[in-house]
C-alpha cells in the first residue's frame, strides 16, 4: 500500500515540480516534508498538554 502511494506521489511530483513547494520556501518537496513533520510533531505537543491539562493521560 505504501509503495503504490509514494509511487502515485512520485509520477505527481515528476508532473509538476512545484506540487509541494511552499510560499517563500525554497526548499521544494524537502522543506515540504520537513515543514509538514515539524507541524505533526508541534500539534501531537499540543494535544499532549489538552490531554494533561483535562488528566486523560
């Protein structure tokens, strides 16, 4: 299931470079990658302090 997934993103990419290219990061699909990562691991924090804060942890 994955590989056909990174296979489908890949022919897009290949379609069109800028596909994951952010506003004002020069980084294309890398500084995606990283800027999407960096914002997973800030809102798992932040449901981590919800979830303390009510003491469902």
């Amino acid at each position: 299931m994955l590989d056909e997934l990174y296979e489908t993103l890949m022919e897009q990419l290949m379609a069109d470079p800028d596909l994951f290219r952010l506003p004002g990061d020069e980084g294309g699909a890398a500084g995606f990658v990283n800027t999407w990562t960096s914002t997973l691991h800030e809102q798992a924090g932040l449901a981590d302090e919800v979830r303390s804060a009510w003491g469902t942890v």
